[in-house]
C-alpha cells in the first residue's frame, strides 16, 4: 500500500507571500536603522556632542549628572527611529565609549541598532538615547558580534528627575521625544558594531578592544566628546 502525503500546490501568490514576508523581516529594520544615515563617523562623532550636552544641562537628569563617573561605559544615539504599521521596529546608530579608572575614557566605538516587533502599532517617534552601562557585564558584551538588549544583558528606564532612583540593571536607558525626558522601550533591540566605520575612523583594521579597553588608537575629532565626557565625569 502506498501512502501518499498530498501538499497544497504552490503557485506565484505562495512566493510572491513569502517574498513579502522576507522583506519585512530583512529590510524593514535595515531601513529603519539608516533613516538618518550620517554623512560619515565624524558627522555621528559631533551629533553625539550635542546629544550629550543636552542629556547633561537639564535639571531632570540630575541622576545621570551625578552619577556619570560610575559609568563603565555610554552609549549615544543621536537619533532613534521607531515606527511601523501593525510590524514595527526601531533603529539607530551610535557611539559607545568606555571609562577606566586610571586612563578615563576611550575613543568612540561605532554600532548600529536594529529591532522589530509586532502589534497593533501606528505612527512613528524619533528619539535621542543615551545608555547609561553600569556593569563589567554590560560593558564586555558589547565585545560580541551582537548583543540583544534585555536578553543578553538587562535593561531598565533610566531615573528622571531630581529624586528619582534607579533600577537594578546592567544598563539604565534615558531617552529624549518630543521636547520631553521620556522612557522609550528599546527591549529585543540588536546592537552591532559597525566594523567598517570603526576602520574608516581610525584608518586600519581595528578591534573593538583595541578601541574600548587597550586605548590603541587615536583620531582627534573625537576630542571634544572625551573632553565633554571627562568634564561630567572627571
């Protein structure tokens, strides 16, 4: 007795679907994470300045003002792009730096952010982030091909307001929408360095160690941002 399994007949409409559905998975936070896609390193490098002075100047992130030496590291997002219809997602990219005790902070290291998420989901929001790292943890994951935000490393809003207290987490997120402080939800998100632009800023081939823990490179136009940073955080 031969046992036949009869399968639905695949015609056009079945790949055309599955092309549809393809593209939403692979292009919609390819797109997302390069809305605004910067001219250049250096064009993210000085945005971030901007993006942290205006983190640091305003009376509501007192937290992160007197908390900012403890900081293993910071992230800035110039711009945070999240929106969608029904499949949304959110992208970025930013700068991360490390702070040693001894020899203060590193030059920037360049990732890009992508995420996506269902529901029922309509508009879009533009954001300035800046991730706050508290721990060793956090800081090494960034070392990883990628890091998923609240899978490999936690994450939690962070404290807006004069007595506002943190959350335990890994990392803090502070967020800025809309002329306001407000928290933003950035779990699932990827974070992945930006191999091409770390060796285009620094012009070799560079590891991320290099440029985070070991301080082997150097380009001046970061100096402003380190400066800035070490100003807060001395």
């Amino acid at each position: 007795m031969k046992l036949e399994i009869l399968l639905p007949r695949r015609g056009p409409k079945f790949f055309i679907g599955i092309s549809l559905w393809l593209l939403l998975f692979v292009f919609v936070p390819l797109s997302l994470a390069q809305k605004k896609e910067y001219s250049g390193p250096q064009e993210l490098v000085d945005q971030s300045v901007i993006v942290l002075k205006r983190f640091m100047t305003d009376p509501q992130m007192a937290w992160l003002k007197r908390h900012l030496r403890e900081a293993k590291a910071i992230m800035i997002v110039p711009q945070m792009i999240k929106g969608g219809f029904f499949l949304g997602g959110s992208g970025g990219s930013g700068v991360l730096l490390s702070r040693d005790p001894h020899r203060g902070w590193s030059y920037p290291a360049f990732y890009v952010l992508v995420s996506v998420s269902w529901g029922i989901q309509f508009g879009g929001e533009v954001s300035e982030a800046l991730l706050f790292v508290r721990t060793a943890r956090g800081v090494k994951s960034f070392l990883k091909t990628n890091v998923k935000l609240g899978g490999d490393v936690s994450i939690a809003a962070g404290p807006v307001g004069a007595k506002a207290k943190a959350q335990l987490a890994d990392i803090l997120v502070f967020a800025y929408s809309q002329g306001a402080f407000a928290g933003i939800s950035i779990e699932g998100t990827v974070i992945k360095p930006r191999v091409s632009w770390n060796e285009i800023y620094y012009g070799k081939k560079v590891r991320l160690e290099d440029i985070l823990f070991l301080h082997k490179v150097y380009n001046p136009g970061a100096e402003t941002l380190r400066r800035l940073l070490t100003q807060y955080a001395p």
